[in-house]
C-alpha cells in the first residue's frame, strides 16, 4: 500500500482479518506532530508508560513519573524530559537503554478519564535533557481501561507478592512494548477483568485480543518481531513486575471465542525474564469501576 501510515507487518494482520477498511480510516489520526488539547493531556499526566530496547535487542516496559515540568512539549515535533525531576525508579533499565538504542515508544494515559495519548520516536540527549522527536503521534479509544483515581502520597503500602501467579490472577491491566522489524518502539494499553491474562503452560501467558481500532499496531510488530515486553503495575503501591520474552500471535482460533470476546484472536508471551521493582514512590490508584467493554 503506497504511502501507508502502517507497516508490512500490520498490513499483514488487518488484512488476515479482513479489517483493512477500518484500518484505513482510522490510520488518519496518526500524525507526526503533537498539538491543541494533547499537549496539555501529556505534560499534565502523573506517570506514562515506556518501550526500549537493550543491546541484546530485548525490549523493556517501564512506568516513568516525575515532579511537575518533567516532561515538557518544547514544539510541535519534541518531547523533553528532565531526569532531574525523576520520582520513578532511577534504576530502571530504560535509563540505560536510551544511551544504546534511540529508538522509544511512550503510552500517556489518565485512568481516571479513561484517556490516552501515543507518542513513538526516536530520543537523544541534550546536556542533562532528553529530547524526544515525535514521529508518531495519535490517541486511542477509552476501552477496556478501569477507571481509577491515581495519588502521590506520603503513605506508603506493603510491597507486593514476587508470586508470579498471584500477579497475573489479580491484574486487569497491563502494558506491552514491542517493535517493528525495523527496531520502532511503541508501547500500548490491555485491559480486562481480573483473571483475563492466564497461564497457558509453563512460563506462557495467554493474552486475547479485544476488538479495538483494527490497526493491530502491537499484532503487527510481533509479525515482524516477536521479543516483547510485559509490564503489571500492583496499583495498590507502585510495585511493578517487568517481563521480556517473546510473543505468538493466533489470529483464527474458533475455540478461543468467549475467551477473546469473540474475536478468535489471542497471543501467546513466551517468559523469559522477570524483574520485580519499586517503580513508584508514595504511589496509590483507588479503583473505580471496570471498563464496561470488558467481555
């Protein structure tokens, strides 16, 4: 498809699912440039999501945060950020990543509003700054978000089981990074009720796909590439659970019907690496309702 915002590997899966057309139209949000009321929704958000790639071309989910003017839009077409007003965990491997692959995908997403925002691009350093250089920018549907009320705080909870198990069971959200064939990053949004990320073998997650906006940008990736990454957040205290590995999608599977919602769709998360951390500081997310798309 000439001058296509998508590449080979999405034009793969919209057309093996017969939602090019939807994919199309839709295609038309996304953009090179970031402005009006997005700016805003970016710079006013309390955490956001992050995708790199390490040098063994794993790539890495991350939740960032940081004190207010952490992230700037300088213009148009750049991001800033500033790591002197970090509040995340400065050990997270992404801050190590940036310095040997440039590639990065963001997620900024208020649970509260059930609003999201992604921005893809290619990210160097200015002094003590990180300039970010937009090349895609474009927002994505309310669905299958749980709405919840996020607060930095002084009270800080128990940390979190390392049980592997007990993450998986209890988590309705998670947050996956992967890459095209041509190493650009992205990171998105998965939702459901607790119990919808299962174990389907040893050290395999089980992930549907829901009816989305038929661009299958995630899909479309592991088409090309299949290492991923996997993060849950206990919204509880901030704790995180990372995981790279490498994904399989299955994009016709009659018998996974009520379990995809219907869709057939499903991708499998080969674990190969697990690492816990204290991502967020003085953090807590109060649950508010379940998405009502949620099957």
């Amino acid at each position: 498809m000439a001058n296509s915002v998508f590449h080979s590997g999405e034009l793969y899966v919209q057309q093996s699912t017969g939602e090019e057309y939807f994919a199309m139209q839709n295609g038309s949000i996304i953009k090179d440039v970031i402005g009006g009321g997005a700016v805003n929704f970016v710079q006013s958000q309390k955490f956001f999501l992050a995708a790199s790639q390490d040098r063994e071309g794993n790539i890495w989910p991350s939740v960032l945060s940081g004190d207010p003017g952490f992230v700037v839009v300088t213009d148009a077409h750049h991001i800033l950020l500033n790591p002197d007003l970090l509040r995340s965990d400065s050990g997270d491997i992404f801050w190590e990543n940036i310095h040997q692959n440039s590639s990065v995908g963001l997620l900024f997403i208020d649970l509260l509003s059930r609003r999201r925002f992604r921005i893809n691009g290619q990210i160097i350093q200015r002094e003590k700054f990180w300039e970010i250089e937009i090349e895609q920018a474009f927002p994505n549907c309310p669905k299958y978000i749980q709405r919840r009320e996020v607060e930095f705080s002084g009270h800080e909870a128990n940390l979190a089981s390392h049980d592997l198990t007990k993450w998986i069971d209890q988590a309705d959200t998670i947050f996956v990074a992967s890459s095209d064939g041509g190493g650009n990053l992205d990171v998105s949004h998965r939702g459901g009720n607790p119990g919808f990320v299962t174990l389907a073998g040893e050290s395999i997650l089980r992930i549907p796909d829901y009816q989305g906006n038929s661009m299958f940008n995630t899909l479309g990736n592991f088409h090309e590439n299949p290492h991923a990454g996997l993060l849950f957040i206990d919204f509880s205290n901030g704790e995180t659970m990372q995981l790279i590995g490498k994904a399989d999608i299955h994009l016709h599977d009659e018998s996974a019907s009520t379990f995809t919602g219907g869709t057939n769709r499903f991708w499998d998360f080969q674990i190969e690496k697990v690492v816990f951390l204290k991502s967020l500081e003085n953090f807590s997310a109060h649950l508010i309702d379940y998405s009502h798309y949620n099957p």
